[in-house]
C-alpha cells in the first residue's frame, strides 16, 4: 500500500478550458482525480529534470579525470585576483 504524506500546501493554476479538458480525460484514463494525475505527473517530470543535477554516472576513465580535476590546484585568474584588490562597494570603509 503506498504511503501518503500530509499535503499541507496548495498549488493554484490557471489555464484554458482545453487544456482542462485534456487533463480530465488523461485523469479519466489513470483512473485518478486530475489533483493525482496533475501531481503525479508534474512530480516525475520535475524528478526527471533534476536527477542530472543531483546525481551522474560515470565510466572509471571518467571517474579518474573527474577526480584529478577536482585535486588539481586552482587556476591562476589574473582579472579575477585584479578584481578581488580593488575596493568593493559593499565595504563598509567606502560608506560616505
């Protein structure tokens, strides 16, 4: 039996009466309510879109230069480290 969790929070949406009706009949087809299917639905799609963001798989070929990339000192940036002596305007000293 699938758990349930407390919905507590509420997501309003705005859209055309076809796209109801399209969401109804795909609800209809799942046997759910729209309120599952919309949430259902739009849950996978985002767990879809995020899983390369959170988590990536790599050969050992790639897993090497991963690593060796991330041991590797930093890069000189000269503009950068130009940029980092001059004074910011965040700092407190340069208020008027």
């Amino acid at each position: 039996m699938t758990q349930r969790t407390n919905r507590t929070e509420k997501l309003d949406l705005r859209l055309s009466p076809a796209a109801k009706r399209t969401l109804q009949a795909a609800a209809t087809a799942e046997r759910k309510s729209v309120s599952e299917f919309v949430l259902d639905t739009a849950l996978s799609e985002a767990e879809e879109r995020l899983a390369d963001r959170r988590i990536f798989t790599l050969d050992g070929k790639g897993w090497d230069a991963f690593v060796t990339a991330l041991d590797a000192p930093p890069s000189r940036h000269p503009r950068l480290e130009r940029l980092f002596r001059e004074p910011s305007v965040f700092d407190p000293k340069n208020e008027p």
